[in-house]
C-alpha cells in the first residue's frame, strides 16, 4: 500500500477547491441576454370544440403633435406611473416631459412639437 504524505494531500485538496471556485466563477458568467418584447401578435384557431381568438396586446408607440404645452394620449396599455416611458421630440431639440398614468400618457413640451412616444415597460 502507498502512503500519500500529508503535503500532498494538502495540495491536493488545495487544487480541487481553487477548481471548483474557478468553475463556479466561470459558470456564474455564463448568463442568457434578456430577449427583446415579442411584437404584438393576434392568432386565431377554429376547432370542434369552438373558436377562438388571443391577442398578445399593443405595442403602445406613437406620435402626438402638441396643441398647447401639454396634451394627453388615452390607451389601456398605459397602466399607471410606474410604466417606463421613452418620449423623443422629433421636430426640434425642445425638451419633453413624459409621464404615463393609469389609461394615459400626458406629454408636455412646446407648442407645435410632434412627440414619438413608446411604452418600453
């Protein structure tokens, strides 16, 4: 039988957990990107049982031309304040103020501006 001295024992149990601390420090950066949102989809189906139709809903994007300094956009995508709202002034460097709410979107800015608008989330 062969006897393992204890330093070598030592490194080797050494090596197996600075392994171990590698791989799980490689495996835990191997991570999957976040996928962008599905596009908004209807689909419809016909069977013995009935029919049916789903849809996955809108993407809520658009534009608004603004009247006064203010105008306000209503679509049930919006709902509520804590909605992330992406809001581009396309006429002119003005600024623009976004902010979504319950079943709206109020978007403030100059007069005459046109506002591209999107619900990221």
């Amino acid at each position: 039988m062969v006897e393992i001295a204890p330093a070598e024992v030592n490194v080797r149990n050494f090596r197996f957990l600075a392994a171990s601390i590698a791989l799980i420090t490689a495996a835990g950066c191997l991570q999957v990107q976040p996928q962008p949102a599905v596009p908004p989809t209807t689909m419809s189906s016909i069977g013995p049982f009935g029919s049916f139709t789903m849809t996955s809903g809108s993407n809520c994007t658009g534009y608004a031309t603004l009247s006064g300094s203010q105008t306000s956009v209503t679509a049930a995508c919006f709902t509520g304040s804590d909605n992330i709202v992406m809001c581009t002034n396309t006429t002119a460097a003005n600024p623009v103020m976004c902010m979504p709410g319950d079943g709206h979107l109020t978007i403030g800015g100059t007069t005459g501006d046109v506002i591209a608008y999107a619900r990221v989330r």
